[in-house]
C-alpha cells in the first residue's frame, strides 16, 4: 500500500509538473504570438485611421510599446485641431498595466493608469460653437432616438437584476496637467485666455460599486486650488473639501462687467467649502472671503 501510494503521489506530481509546463509554454507562445502580430506597426495601420475617422482630425503617436503581461504605453500622443495643425490634444505619456491572469478569474483589474503632461485647449469661437463642437452634434442629432431607447431600458431594467462588472483600477495618476480655454466670442481680435497649470490627480481602488479617494491640485490663473474627498460611481455622490487661494477676480470681469452696477478694480477671492454631491445637485457650506476689494458703485461715487 504504501509503494502504491508512494506511486500515485509521483503520477501525481509528474502530471501537475507537465500541466504547469504546459501552461508556461503556452503563455509564453502567447506573449510571443501576441507580440509578433499585434506590433506596433499594424496598431497604427489599423487604429489610427479608425481614429482619425472617428474625430475628424489628425492623429499622431511618438512611440507604441505592447507588453502582454504588462500593459500598453503610448508616448508623445497629438490629436490635432480640426481648423488648424494646432494641438487639440497632447499627452506626453499614456500608460496602461493590467493584470491579464485575472480575466481567467472573470475580473478586470488595472494595476495603474498614468497621463503624464496631459495638455487640452479649448476655444469658442465668435459666434458661440467650440472647436469641439462637431464631436457632439452628430450625437445630438440622434438624441431623440436615444431619450426614447433609454427610457424603455431603463423601464426594462426596473424588474432586471443589474450584474455590475467586476473591475477595480487601483491606481490613475495624471501630473504636470494643462488646460487652456480661449474665449473669442465677444472679442475675438484679443481674445480672453484662462488657464488650469500643474494639474495633479491621483484615484486609488476605483470600483464602480463603491466610493474611492480623490484628490486634486492646480493653480486656476496662478491661484491654487486643493481638492480632495471620496466618490462613489453608482450612486453619483461624493465628499470634498475644496480651497482656493486668493483668486483674482477682475480676470474675469468679460463675463459680469455687463451686470455689475459699477467697476471693480480689485478683489481675490478665497474658499474653504464642504462639498456634498448628489444625483443632480450640489451642495456646500463653509467660508467665503474676499480680500482687497475696490468697487466703485454708479450710484453711490
């Protein structure tokens, strides 16, 4: 008995060793296979004409790497404005690691998404359309037929069981941001010109079925800005704390000059709110301060 159990044990562990073989060899032919016909070459024969289709403007990439085991990285990523060969959209770096052994368990999990020097600008032009504009009027011209297929999903999914997909992205991470807005519409010989500089944002253990942290930081025309709370996908609500230093506020006289009985020379604006949000609101609470105020009143010299 104990010859044949002595053999059973070491049928048993030859088989383990060949199937642990086995799976290494294939996963290895795999990431082998994976690497020979997915190149980066045929990626952008075959994406980005997709792409650029898509957008309706020119698309270029520096450099593609495709690792199957670790992820996906683009680096010095443009996508053109569609008037001129202006950036829309730059991105210094993109990348992208998963975990591929956890599909075999029926989860999605994404070790960490990186943008770094992520850079956007906005423009509306004189008579209101933004150069985006041609993204989201295709989509507005079938919005009807999406209003009326979304109402009877959603009155389908009233007796339905939602399964949420099993995905979990530990870490995104975007650094050295920029956003730009041109506002050329009531002056487009000089037009008005805001910034978002040295944009950071972190999110960690971000699932669609729970809140996960957040925090964000930049300087809105040289004023800081500090972000930071838990948000919570499903439910659309979240917890932020937000401050903002010393805001100067005749920057953006354009847009109240009209409405203001009077000039205003000088004011920064401070804030330390509780933010609370909810499925189509926002509420707040904290403190407001306003900080070398010149105002000059028409009615009161």
């Amino acid at each position: 008995m104990t010859v044949l159990a002595g053999g059973q044990m070491s049928k048993a562990s030859k088989i383990l060793i060949a199937l642990g073989v086995s799976i290494v060899f294939l996963l290895v032919s795999f990431s082998i296979l994976v690497k020979v016909v997915v190149t980066p070459e045929k990626v952008r024969e075959t994406l980005l004409p997709l792409a650029k289709d898509a957008l309706q403007r020119e698309i270029e990439i520096g450099g593609i790497d495709i690792g199957i085991f670790a992820g996906v990285t683009l680096s010095d990523l443009r996508v053109q404005k569609k008037e001129t060969p202006d950036d829309f959209i730059s991105v210094g770096l993109v990348a992208l690691n998963y975990k591929l052994l956890a599909l075999l368990t029926g989860e999605i999990v994404i070790d960490r998404v990186i943008l770094e020097n992520p850079r956007i600008e906005v423009v509306r032009f004189a008579d209101g359309h933004f150069n985006f504009s041609d993204l989201t009027e295709s989509k507005d011209s079938h919005s009807a037929e999406n209003k009326a297929a979304k109402n009877e999903t959603d009155q389908s999914s009233e007796t339905a069981v939602d399964s949420p997909l099993d995905l979990l992205i530990k870490k995104v991470s975007i650094s050295g941001g920029e956003f730009i807005f041109v506002d050329r519409m009531n002056y487009s010989n000089a037009p008005y010109r805001y910034s978002f500089n040295q944009v950071n944002f972190d999110a960690s253990d971000i699932t669609l079925d729970k809140a996960f942290p957040i925090k964000l930081s930049a300087q809105l025309n040289g004023s800081q800005i500090e972000l930071s709370g838990r948000y919570d996908i499903s439910t659309q609500s979240g917890e932020l704390d937000l401050q903002l230093t010393a805001l100067d506020l005749v920057k953006f006289s354009p847009y109240y000059r009209d409405t203001l009985p009077g000039k205003l020379g000088s004011a920064q604006l401070s804030l330390s709110l509780e933010v609370l949000l909810r499925h189509e609101q926002i509420d707040s609470k904290g403190k407001l301060q306003l900080e070398q105020l010149d105002l000059s009143l028409n009615d009161l010299p």
